[in-house]
C-alpha cells in the first residue's frame, strides 16, 4: 500500500484533474439530495471508496476526504492523526517520528501540493475530524447541495461575552515593547508537594521573563503543567503553559483552556505533543483529537468569539496569548516557513521553536520568515541548549525527534578537555549570535531539569544587561494583528 501510496503522490497533479471533474460531476447530480435513493447507495459508495481509494491512496476513510488539499497524500495514516501536519519530529531523512519504516505522510503531502495547480490549498486550516463520518462515504457526501463536510461549524456572529479579568503578563509586555525576550524551560517534578516544583522555578526568576511548564513532554507523566503554571502566578512569576493535543480530547481541552483562564494563566503553548511510545507509558492511547493547528484554531475562537467549537456561547471569554512551536532544521525544510504561516493564521502570537545548534540554517528559515512578513505577524522565540558532553550530543541526535546537531558541534566537544565548560559556552554563543538575527525576538533556554545552569548561561551570555543592544526586526506591525 505504501508503494502506490507514493505513486499517487507523484501523480498528484494527474489526480487533481481527476478529482476535480469527478467532483463537479458528482456535485451536478446531486444524488444526496434524493435521500431515499442514496441511503440505498451508501453501502455501494462505501464500498467502492474503500476499495479504490484505498488501492491508490492507502485511504482510512476517515469520511471527510481532503485529498485534494494534501497533494493526494492521505492524512489519515500519520500516527498522530493530524490534519495540519507535519509535526516536529519528523527524522533527518523525511521518515515518520512515530514509524520509522514508513516516510512522512506530511512530508510527502507538501511534495505533492507542489506539484499541483491548486496546491496551495495545503495552507487552509482543516477542522478537527468529525468521528462519526469514519466509514461513510466522501464521494456521496460531496452531491449534497453544499458538498460541505458536516463537520465544519456553521459561521456565527460572534458571541460578545466580556474577557475574564487577566493579570498583567510580563512576558506579553517585553514582546511588545521589541526587546529581547529570555524565556526557560521547567520540568515539572514527579512530587505532590508545591514547593518542589516552586524550588526549581525561583532558580530561574531573576533572569528570565517567563518559564514554559512542560506538559508531560517526551511522554513521560508529571505533576500537571496547568497546576505548575499555577503554582508560579500565586508566587507572582509568568508561566508558558504547554498544552499537548496527545492525552485530551476536544472537551477536556477547551475546559483546560477555561480552567488555565480562571487561574490567572494567560500564556498557552498549543503542541500536538511528542509520541506516546518515547515516553513511561508506552501502552497508553494517544488521543490526538485534535493537532496543534485546530488547538490553537479552537483557543482563538474561545477568545475572540467567545465560543465553543460546537457553537456553544461562553459566559465570560479567556484572556489568553497564543503560542506555537516550530521545527526550522527537520524537513521539509523549504516548507517549514509556510507551515508556520498556518500556525499563525490559526491565532499563534508568539513561537518557540526546537533547538537551535546550527545558525546558519536558522537564517535560512529566518529569510523565508521574513519573506513572508511572518515575524511582523508573530514573535520567534529560538530554542537553545546545553549540551553536557559529545555523547549526549550524538545520542540526543539520533534519539530525540526532530533534533539537529550538525556534525562540527559534536567534534567541538569531543575534542574539549572539559565538555561540560565546552557545552555550556557553545549555548553562551549560540544565544550572541541568535541575538543578532533579524526577525528573531528571543531565545527560550533549556537544560533538562538543571534551571541553575540555565541561569548561569543566560547571565553569561550578557543579553539580561543587553537591553541597550537594539534588536533588529521588532514586529512594529503586529499589534495591528494580535
Ligand atoms: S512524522 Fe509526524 S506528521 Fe509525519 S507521519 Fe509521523 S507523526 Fe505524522
């Protein structure tokens, strides 16, 4: 199946032609307005869909084809469900994070959008799926009148419910007046008592603007991350919170999303979430109901139309500043900037991105970026790390997802008496010289559960006294936008 689902990848302008007359003959007959005689077709439909579509294009009937929008790349096959892929930790050779035998469903998907005249149809946001479609007919649903996928929410005038009182949030605050942003990441602990978690955070509060709560990342289960986030607002500190899609369905997250609100938590980061079988759990179900794209898409609608994704009204709307992460250096690396146009339409203010160990690369994406007026639209955060010696370095390469560390980085260590002092002043220069690109609005640090020496780089590298450095490339435009 993988074979012809390649084939047809390939053959994705050819399919597009076919699709389109099929389409507007199906649309003309509409057979699914006689609804007698198409519940009778049905079975044949379902039938025959299955078996054609999934002989070409390896198609789960999901019942809600979108094809035509993937460059004949089936989304229903990336383990992580998504529907506005690829996620971030697709491998170095454009093989899935999840299944390494089997190639991207995403990458393939922008592959064949390019070679497609309507291509660009990749960029619309998709909707989460509509479960009860799977196993029907797309081809039958697409004679109605509207050929509209039942699952899209029907438009509705905003609902004007009034913004729940929000505390002022520092982190907001430093993006928007252009300086240089210093965010770390926090590992929540496996303990039920706060001030574990409050230890580890006030390391970190003199020298950051705000900290990300890790949301069970790599999969492995902590101390909740909206209870963390929590803790540090009572202390007067900002969080990031993460919320993954991976361990929640569209209900439990909009009540999280509410519930975060309510806690005084106004920065969210939307992840779809890294994959169940990396992590302590390896048995556990990935719910992944929604993907980062459609999490951000439901978040904005809660906060600027005041309502639920089913339509329903709220009674007070969240204050919330809306986050993504990106993945600049993992393929397909020409598309990546668009990719992160998407993330940006669906309501993404501010982006954190994966581990920066290769600046060159970065200005390539940052040149894209900036060609497409992306970092007047949004804040770029870069992610950077300490590496503690060449062997983590070469594991985490070949072990963590969607990580590049180019080969000069793990000789430099090696060949360092202290690797350690090495690591820590290869992240010191990283942050001088990201510092420097244009477009690019902080960094955001990480050291997996070592906030001390996150602190230590971070006053290094000068960039806390550096508020008289002037950053090139402050998003003037994009208060208009946000
Ligand atoms: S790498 Fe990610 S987006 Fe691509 S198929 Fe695998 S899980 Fe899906």
């Amino acid at each position: 199946m993988r074979v012809t689902r390649h084939w047809a990848v390939r053959r994705a302008r050819m399919f597009e032609r076919i699709y389109a007359g099929l389409s507007s003959l199906l649309a003309r007959s509409r057979l699914h307005d006689r609804s007698l005689l198409s519940n009778r077709l049905a079975p044949f439909f379902v039938f025959g869909e299955r078996h054609l579509k999934g002989l070409l294009f390896d198609c789960q009937m999901c019942g809600q084809c979108i094809l035509s929008s993937t460059g004949m790349s089936c989304p229903a096959n990336c383990p992580k469900l998504m529907r506005n892929g690829p996620c971030g930790g697709v491998r170095g050779d454009g093989r899935c994070e999840v299944d390494p035998e089997m190639r991207c469903v995403w990458v393939d998907a922008w592959d064949g959008s390019a070679r497609m005249k309507k291509g660009g149809a990749i960029s619309n946001i998709q909707p989460a799926l509509d479960f009860r479609l799977r196993d029907t007919s797309a081809w039958l649903r697409s004679m109605s009148a509207s050929g509209r996928p039942v699952s899209i929410m029907a438009h509705r005038e905003p609902a004007l419910a009034p913004v729940a009182p929000a505390r002022p949030n520092r982190f907001e605050e430093v993006l928007r007046s252009g300086q240089f942003a210093v965010t770390a990441e926090l590992s929540p602990p496996d303990s039920a008592d706060p001030t574990d978690a409050l230890r580890h955070a006030s390391v970190l509060a003199d020298v950051v603007d705000a900290i990300n709560i890790t949301d069970a990342s790599g999969a492995n289960c902590h101390i909740s991350s909206m209870s963390v986030a929590a803790l540090l607002v009572s202390q007067g500190l900002t969080p990031v919170m993460q919320l993954t899609c991976r361990d929640r369905n569209r209900i439990a997250i909009q009540g999280d999303i509410l519930g975060a609100s309510a806690l005084g938590i106004s920065n969210l980061l939307c992840l779809t979430g890294d994959a169940i079988g990396s992590g302590d759990h390896p048995g556990a179900v990935a719910v992944c109901d929604l993907d980062s794209v459609s999490l951000l898409d439901a978040a904005r609608k809660m906060r600027d139309e005041g309502r639920f994704l089913s339509g329903r009204a709220l009674s007070s709307r969240p204050g919330l500043f809306l986050g993504a992460a990106a993945n600049p250096f993992s393929p397909p690396q020409r598309t990546r900037a668009a990719h992160l146009a998407k993330k940006v339409d669906a309501g993404a203010q501010f982006i954190q991105t994966q581990f920066c160990f290769d600046v060159p690369a970065l200005e390539s994406f940052m040149v894209q970026v900036r060609d497409l007026g992306l970092d007047q639209r949004c804040f770029i955060l870069v992610g950077v790390g300490i590496l503690p010696s060449a062997r983590t370095a070469r594991w985490m390469r070949s072990s963590v997802p969607g990580v590049h560390i180019p080969d000069h980085v793990v000789e430099r260590l090696e060949k360092a008496n202290d690797q350690r002092r090495e690591g820590r002043q290869l992240c010191i220069e990283l942050i001088q010289q990201i510092h420097e690109v244009k477009g690019v609005a902080g960094v955001h640090v990480m050291a997996h559960r070592n906030e001390a020496l996150i602190a230590e780089v971070i006053r290094a590298s000068g960039i806390r006294s550096g508020e008289s450095v002037i950053r090139v490339g402050t998003p003037e435009g994009v208060e208009k936008r946000l």
